[in-house]
C-alpha cells in the first residue's frame, strides 16, 4: 500500500530524523523536482496555515497546488470516499486532507494508489507537530532534545495526541496538564507504556519547564460544548503567572489561532518567550519534506 502519514504513528524515529535533514535542506534551497506533478488539497474545515503552507510548499517544489471545495465536488451530492479516492488517484500525485473524522482519512488512504497526508483531524495534527519538534530542536539546540521538559496544557485531541506519539518515538520528556476527564486517551493511542506524564495540577507540571505549548479549549467542531469547557479548563490557562515558573529561557508555542484570553494571554502570546511566528514559517519546510519524503 502506498505510504502516506494519516499519523505520527506511521513514522519511524529514522523517517522523522530524515524529514527534520530535509527541513534543513530546504531552508536555503528550494528544487523544482516535482514539475507536472499536481497536489490536491481536499479542506473540510477552516484553514489559515496548513493550507497556504502546503500551497507554497507544493509550487516551491515546481509541482501544482490544487485546491478542491469539497462543496463544489460530487462528495457532497453522495458520492463515497472510496470511489472519490480512485478517481484522485488518476488524476493527483498526493493529497492533503483535513477532516473531522479519522476514519475518513483512512477509507480515503484505503481506496487511493497516492500518500495521504492527515492535515488536521479531531484525532491528529500529524504535520504540525513534526514542524513544532523541530522548531524546539532549532530553537533550543544548545540544548539535548531528548532531556528538555516539554510541558502541554489544555484539551487532549488532536495536538496532546501527536505530540504524545511523537514523544514516545523519539523519547522525550513530556508533561500533559489536562484538567480530568480531557487527558488524551494513552491506550487508543498504544502508548501506554510510554514515559508521558499526566499531570492536572498546571503549576506542578509548569516548573522548570524548558517548552509550553497549549492549544484551543474548543476546537473546531466542538463549539456547541463551548461553555462547559470554558469553566473545565478555567484553571489551565498559561498567563504570566505560570509561565515564570518554567525555565527563565523557555519557549512559548501555540500551533495557532488562539483564542486570547482563554488558553493563553495576549501577553505570552507576544512575550519575548514565544515562538508562534516561527512555528508558523516552519510549517512551509515541514510540509516540503514530508511531501519529499512521500513522493520520491
Ligand atoms: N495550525 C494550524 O493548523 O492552523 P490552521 O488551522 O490555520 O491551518
Ligand atoms: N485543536 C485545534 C487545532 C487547530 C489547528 C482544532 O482542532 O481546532
């Protein structure tokens, strides 16, 4: 079956130390490889960054961006994903494609003969946190990547879970601070023999914390549970209170958008600590190698 990355799961600690060196490789130089190729984007939700990131990725790659409204296509009059799948597959060297459900993504990997990438789902960020793990590992490199404390804060879905599979691959030192009930389930995910800490007491999993990412109390599609969360996660916020219990030298990282005032406070949002812009730059790089990585 074709490769694709619908997880962090489908990599290997060797295959995302191979995409982290083409990273490096494609932040001086671009190459027009993939001239005649087409790469669809299929978005069933809202995008700011992933989507024009993958966009500019695929031009800077010489091959062609196309972007598909899912409206526009016969999925939305009934057609299955399987048969759409085929026929992408005639016409599309890869498709990048955000969704709600997983299991979407993988019928669509299962019918396609081209790589799938997970571009958000409720369950996986993949793409996003292999560009945040090496924007830690860029931005902290005086530092041992496998000994830095790297602490998350808020809901456990899609970001806590491929942060938490990314941490059991290559080893790292992970706190989740989640308030109870909101942990990222280890066992769906087979980590339960993983060193991840689940820790609810945020100033407790806060100290001498080298990285702090959060993430949106209410993510796309649970906007209906907006209230109930806005009082489950009150105590989860990441201010200036907390962060001055990390590591003097921390980093600050929220894969983006925020929601000010609940997750985060404009103030380390903007702090001299954060680090959201250069994770945003990053994702360009990240969506260039794992489209190298996928397609040669
Ligand atoms: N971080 C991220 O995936 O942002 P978008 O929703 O804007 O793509
Ligand atoms: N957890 C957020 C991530 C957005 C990039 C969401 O799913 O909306």
């Amino acid at each position: 079956m074709t490769k694709s990355l619908l997880s962090v799961s489908d990599l290997s600690r060797k295959e995302i130390e191979k995409i982290f060196k083409k990273m490096n490789n494609f932040k001086t130089k671009s190459f027009m490889r993939y001239k005649g190729k087409s790469v669809g984007l299929l978005f069933e939700k809202h995008s700011t960054r992933t989507r024009l990131s993958f966009e500019v990725a695929i031009s800077r790659l010489g091959a062609y961006p196309i972007y598909i409204n899912k409206s526009d296509t016969q999925i939305s009059r009934g057609e299955s994903i399987a048969e759409t799948a085929k026929i992408f597959s005639l016409y599309l060297d890869a498709l990048i494609y955000r969704t709600s459900d997983q299991e979407n993504m993988k019928k669509f990997h299962e019918s396609s003969s081209i790589p799938i990438v997970n571009a958000l789902s409720d369950d996986e960020h993949p793409t996003q946190i292999i560009s945040d793990v090496y924007t830690i590992n860029e931005l902290l490199k005086k530092k041992n990547l496998q000994k830095m404390k790297i602490v998350y804060f808020g809901d456990g879905n899609n970001i806590a879970n491929s942060l938490c599979i990314i941490a059991d691959i290559l080893n790292l030192n992970l706190v989740i601070c989640c308030p109870k009930s909101y942990e990222p389930d280890l066992k769906k995910l087979n980590l339960v023999n993983s060193n991840i800490i689940m820790e609810n007491n945020p100033k407790k999993a806060v100290h001498k914390a080298d990285v702090i990412y959060t993430d949106v109390w209410t993510s796309m599609g649970m906007e209906k549970q907006e209230k109930q969360r806005l009082k489950d996660f009150k105590d989860y916020q990441v201010n200036q209170d907390l962060t001055s219990l990390a590591n003097k030298s921390h980093i600050f990282m929220h894969c983006l958008p925020a929601h000010i005032d609940e997750e985060v406070t404009l103030e380390v949002l903007h702090s001299k600590n954060s680090v959201i812009y250069k994770q945003a730059e990053n994702k360009v790089y990240a969506a260039m190698a794992i489209l190298d990585f996928l397609l040669s």
